[in-house]
C-alpha cells in the first residue's frame, strides 16, 4: 500500500494510467458505494453516468488513506457534484439513500442476476426485464429465448457465479499448459487479467499465449481445445479464428481502437477436478453435471504473435477501467491510438513497435505501473 507522504492528493494526476492503484485501498465504503451507482447506470444504458461515478471510485482507490472529511475531496480530479453528494452522505450517516434504494429495487436486483449470465448483456437482461422475467427459473421455462452459451451459462450458474480462487487459476495453468506444450512444444501461456493484477478470486481465468517464433501461434486455440475435450475437461466453448490478415489489417486494426480485438480466442468453461487423482475420464460419461468433486470455471484463452504479445499482455492485464484510462490518455494527449495490437500514429501514420510493457508506457511517456498497481 502507498504510504501516506508517496500521494498527495492535491496532486493526484487526473488519468487512472497516471496513478498506483493497489487493490487493497482506505476507501472501500465509498468505492463500492459509487460501483453500484456505475453499475446501476450501465444497467439504463448511461455510458456518461457510468464512468463519472467509475472515475470518482477510481480516484478514491488511488488516494493515500481514508477520506474523513468532505473537505478531502476538494481538488480531486474527477469528482463531480454527484459523487461528492454521495461521499458526504455516508460521512454523516454511513448511509447512502439513493445507493439504499437502487440496491433494493427489483430493476437493478433483476439486472444484475440476469448480466452475471455467462453470455447476458445488458441489452438482452433488459429485453427479458421488460418481457417481464425476473429469475433463473423464469429463463430456464423459457429455454427457447437462450443461446447455446447462455444455456451453459444458466446449467453451470451456481459454481461461475461462485469465485474462482488463486490455487484454482494455477490448476487450471497447469492443465493448459501441458495441453499447449503437447500441441506446441516452446509456447508460453501468462495467466492475465485480476490475478494478473495480484487478485486473490476472480470471476474467470484469463490466458495469453505465444510462441518465440512469429506464425508458430497461428491455429493453435482449436488443437489445444481438443486435446482438453477427449480428456472430459471442456463443458463449453466457443473459438474464434484471428482476423488480421497482414500487416497493413493490423494498422487499419489499430487505427480503428476498438474494445474487441482480433486475435485467435476462446471462451469455455472447462472443468476442473477437485483433486487430479480423484478424476477418471475413461470411467464414466464425463462431468456433464457439476458435482461435488469439481466445478465449473470460466477460462478465456487468447493467442498473440510474439510481435504483438506486450500490447496483448497490456490488453488483457485490465483493469478494464486502466484499459480505458490509458488509450482516452493515448488520444487526447498523445494524438496515438492503443489498443491490444499496437500503437498508431495516425499523422505520422507509422507504429510503434514494443517488445515490452516498459516499452509501451515509454512511448506514451508515462510512468511505468506494474500490474499489482492497475487496479483502477
Ligand atoms: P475480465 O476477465 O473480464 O476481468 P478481470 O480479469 O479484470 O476481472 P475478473 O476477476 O472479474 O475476471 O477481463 C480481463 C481483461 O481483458 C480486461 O481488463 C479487458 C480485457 N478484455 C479485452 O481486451 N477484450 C475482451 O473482449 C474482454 C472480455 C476483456
Ligand atoms: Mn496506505
Ligand atoms: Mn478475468
Ligand atoms: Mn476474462
């Protein structure tokens, strides 16, 4: 944790890719009081709401201790009337009405069931509110309205909407990893994302993987799945080949610096035995259901040629919200665009090549932040 000197928070820069963000802060009443306000306004759509209060929470898990006064928040960087209100309300009664009052409404209780659905968006949760569902049991009596990954979403929702802890993400690396290695001896495969970032439970499990040589990678994703699927341990998936074709795709990919990227992916929920010795594919019909001697875990693999591998690895760490962060700081006071392929430079039309995070940041000229430091 930062100590109180190494913050003022006077000077606390205005970008989250600017500032340490530990994952242990001092202002956790107040973040999540403000996540839920985010959240709720994701759940109507408003963009704008959702990253102002995102932006003021973010503020708060930067800051070098607890805020006790409202006077605290004066000179903040992106702290809005509205959230300030919501500070001050839980300073003098420890209490939020409106936070109170979103938390209790069926609207915001039914959204947020029906988005923690592996494969449920907010515009398909809103269309079922509006028909009028409201629980698992309404979706599982209407099977027809699902998709194939929002029905394996609902069969395996006790053990996905339970956490996934550091010791499970290392199984779930070990069982990838002997499947790569045996497809493609010399890959690597990183564990991204919050564990990444030092997160002790996540909700999935995300991986990155590349070979040292350029093109090995290519069509690697369908082998490895195969090699998990006859050994019973893939309960769903969905693999999308990559869709850059060259390198002038690549540019025209990077200039375009959208949220999704083109690499070779795949989202499964693979499963993972309670204890490796306990498990005998060849003995019965497969984990089909969950019991009581494993569980279902959300995994997403993504395959990167070495040459792209560090803006991948910057991608894929998060937090979605560092994500954000860093290509809005890219744009507007660098006129480049960053994205999980590269770094464009679209008045000098050229990019910039990186063979590591280090590398990235220093273009951008930022200082660099380690990952356990990017829980924005
Ligand atoms: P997530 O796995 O959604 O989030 P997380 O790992 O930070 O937290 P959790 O513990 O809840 O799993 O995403 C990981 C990162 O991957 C996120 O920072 C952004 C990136 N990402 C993409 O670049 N493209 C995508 O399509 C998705 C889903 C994520
Ligand atoms: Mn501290
Ligand atoms: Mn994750
Ligand atoms: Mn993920």
């Amino acid at each position: 944790l930062p100590t109180r000197s190494q913050v003022d928070p006077g000077s606390l820069p205005a970008y989250a890719c600017q500032r340490h963000t530990p994952l242990n802060h001092h202002n956790l009443c107040f973040t999540e009081a403000l996540e839920t306000l985010a959240e709720a306004a994701g759940f109507e759509g408003s963009q704008g709401r959702l990253i102002s209060f995102r932006r003021a929470a973010s503020v708060l898990r930067a800051l070098p201790g607890p805020i006790t006064n409202v006077s605290q928040l004066r000179g903040l960087p992106c702290f809005g009337d509205h959230s300030s209100r919501i500070v001050q309300e839980l300073l003098e009664h420890g209490i939020s009405s409106e936070v109170e009052r979103v938390k209790q409404s069926e609207r915001y209780q039914t959204m947020k069931l029906f988005t923690q659905i592996f494969g449920v968006g907010v515009k398909t949760a809103d269309k079922w509110y509006r028909e009028g569902l409201r629980t698992l049991e309404d979706l599982q009596g209407q099977t027809r309205k699902l998709n194939r990954q929002q029905e394996a979403g609902i069969r395996h929702f006790e053990d996905l909407s339970s956490s996934v802890w550091r010791h499970e993400a290392d199984a779930i690396q070990r069982v990838v990893e002997e499947a790569v290695w045996q497809v493609l001896p010399g890959a690597s495969v990183t564990l991204t994302g919050g564990f990444r970032r030092g997160k002790l439970q996540g909700h999935d499990v995300d991986f990155l993987i590349t070979h040292p040589v350029e093109g090995q990678e290519a069509g690697l994703i369908p082998k490895v799945m195969g090699l998990l699927e006859s050994q019973g341990l893939v309960l769903y998936q969905h693999t999308q080949s990559n869709h850059y074709q060259d390198f002038k795709d690549l540019e025209h990919k990077v200039s375009q610096s959208t949220a999704i990227d083109a690499y070779e992916r795949c989202f499964s929920i693979l499963w993972l035995p309670k204890s490796p010795t306990s498990f005998h594919p060849e003995a019965g019909e497969g984990p089909k259901e969950p019991s009581r001697d494993g569980k279902a875990v959300r995994v997403d693999l993504v395959v990167a040629p070495i040459s792209q591998f560090a803006f991948a690895l910057l991608g894929w760490t998060g937090s979605q919200h560092f994500e954000r962060e860093l290509r809005r700081f890219s744009r507007a006071e660098k006129q480049m665009l960053l994205n999980s392929h590269g770094l464009y430079h679209p008045e000098k039309k050229e990019s910039l090549p990186a063979a590591s995070e280090e590398d990235i940041f220093t273009h951008l000229g930022l200082e660099y932040i380690a990952p356990e430091q990017r829980n924005a």
